[in-house]
C-alpha cells in the first residue's frame, strides 16, 4: 500500500499541457476532458486508474 491522497479542484485553465515536470519513474498522461468528453470515457472500455474514474463520475454531475 502506498501513501497517495487525492484533491480535487474544478477550475478554468489556460496554456499547454506538458510532461517536462513528471519525475523518471512517474507514467501520467494528462488531458483536458470535457463533461461530455469525460461521459464518453467513462462509457468506454478505457483503461484508467480507479481514482480517476471516481473524479470523472463527480464531474459530470449536474
């Protein structure tokens, strides 16, 4: 078991999305997922990690 938390924050973004931060042995692909984006992620056979599943339920809760 690992000591991993997880916060969540909803907001507006401007920029580039990049992996240059990322340490050697970190695998994260970031992406800026719409609601409807994130409904079809989740209705899809994609391969996520449950905590991003979890946020992607939350998020496009009316």
């Amino acid at each position: 078991m690992s000591e991993e938390s997880v916060a969540l924050v909803y907001g507006t973004c401007s920029g580039q999305i990049s992996k240059d931060y990322l340490e050697a042995d970190e695998d994260i692909t970031p992406i800026l997922v719409s609601k409807e984006k994130a409904k079809e992620l989740l209705q899809s056979n994609e391969k996520m990690d449950i905590k991003a599943y979890m946020i992607l339920q939350e998020f496009i809760k009316d």
